[in-house]
C-alpha cells in the first residue's frame, strides 16, 4: 500500500502494562505516518490503559478505547473494525499486544495487501515457524489448522492466525456485526467468510513468538468454541445454509 493510504493497526489489550509501549515503539519505528495505533482496552487492572494515555503524548497517532470489563477478542476487533471502516481508514491491521507478533512485520503484511483483500501472517507457509513452544501448544495449533480446512474446504494453512490485515473495502461489505465468535474461532470465522464471498487471501510467513510476560489468554473454553462452530459451520456449508458465495 502506499504512503497515503490511512491504517488503523487494532490492538486489544487485557494486563499488557508490560509490552504495550514496546509495540507501539516498533510499529512506529517500522512504519511511516500513515498508519495509526488504536489499542482497545478492557478495564485492565494492571493499569495498561494509563501506559497507553502516557505514550499516546508522542508524535505519533495512539486512540485509545477503553471498555467496562473483559468483553473478549472477537468484540474489540469487531469494533475496531467497524471504526477503520467508518472513519475512512483503507486497511485495517489486527495484532497481540504481547510482542508474540513483530511489530516490524506489518510493512510486508501491507504490501502484500496490494493483491489482497486479507492478508495473514502465517506460521505454516515456508519461512513462517513459532519460537518457544511445547509440543502441545503446537501439536494443537496444527490440529486446529487441519481441523479447519477439512471441515470448511479452504486450503489456508493458519486460518487460525491473530495477525493480518484486511482491506476496508472488503470489511464494509461484511455484516461485521454477524460474526459472533471470539478467541480463535474469530479468526477461522473472518476467514471462511472472506473465502466464501471469492475474496483474495494471502498467507505471508512470520515467526509467531510465545510471550515472555503476563499470561496467556489461551484456555479450553476458546478451544472448545472453535471446535463447535468450525463444525456447524461446515455442515451449514454443505447444507446451503452459511453464505452464498459471492463469485
């Protein structure tokens, strides 16, 4: 994308005091003045949102959303979204506040937005890998991933990423406000419904790095919610019943 084209980069945070400020730093250092941060916090305890109000000060554009209680991923992006959308921003970005995506990427997921309608930033293209995970961790992102195309017939390797970027003019034709989920099934949502209307999607390799700090926001509440629907969506699919496809 060029210069001129307006970014919004949507950052949710819960207890990121620790890391916020670093990546806001170098998503700075690593992008030109066009894009601009917004962090979407949920009332957290550890006071990140008083971080996020102390750097928003710098020379660069930092908005802050700051929500009563935890209302999960799939909301704050849901919302962040549809601010790209109506305050004329022409892609959006969506990443961790927990450093476990490097900032510096977001200038190749943009250009590969050239070509794209959704751009992902993937683990399991070659060049893409993860850095100080278990086996579990990763024998269950994998089966996730597998689980996912099998069921809803995309051939994307990591539908289950947190990090990508979209065009806006793709999200103002999608009924943000349908899609229901949260966690991971979020993403697999974003994605079959981006597949399904004949959209363009790019997979661009990054290396996924497990936090150092806080805790992580995995649990088997997430993992079972993606399984459901990942499910029901695939027998809604074949019945007819899901989306028409656009093309």
């Amino acid at each position: 994308m060029t210069g001129e084209e307006r970014v919004l980069v949507i950052v949710p945070t819960y207890n990121e005091r620790e890391s916020i400020a670093e990546v806001a730093r170098r998503l700075f250092d690593a992008t030109e003045d066009n894009v601009e941060l917004v962090v979407i916090d949920d009332s957290s305890p550890d006071g990140t949102g008083e971080v996020v109000k102390q750097i928003a000060a710098g020379p660069r554009t930092i908005h802050l959303v700051e929500r009563q209680g935890k209302q999960g991923l799939g909301s704050a992006y849901r919302l962040g979204f549809k601010r790209a959308v109506e305050e004329g921003y022409e892609a959006a970005v969506e990443m961790d506040a927990d450093l476990s995506h490097d900032p510096a990427d977001v200038p190749r997921l943009l250009e590969a937005l050239e070509h794209a309608d959704l751009v992902i930033g993937s683990r399991y293209v070659p060049g893409g890998g993860t850095r100080n995970w278990g086996l579990l961790r990763r024998w269950l992102s994998r089966f996730g991933n597998v689980y996912a195309r099998a069921w809803l017939g995309f051939k994307i390797a990591d539908s289950t990423a947190g990090f990508r970027a979209y065009r806006t003019a793709w999200l103002s034709e999608l009924d943000i406000d349908s899609v229901h989920s949260e966690g991971y099934a979020f993403q697999v949502e974003m994605t079959f419904r981006t597949h399904r209307a004949g959209m363009r999607i790019v997979e661009v390799p990054i290396t996924f790095v497990e936090r150092e700090t806080g805790r992580s926001k995995m649990s088997r509440r997430i993992v079972a919610e993606a399984l459901v629907r990942i499910a029901r969506w695939g027998l809604r699919a074949r019945l007819g019943r899901f989306l028409p496809k656009r093309r």
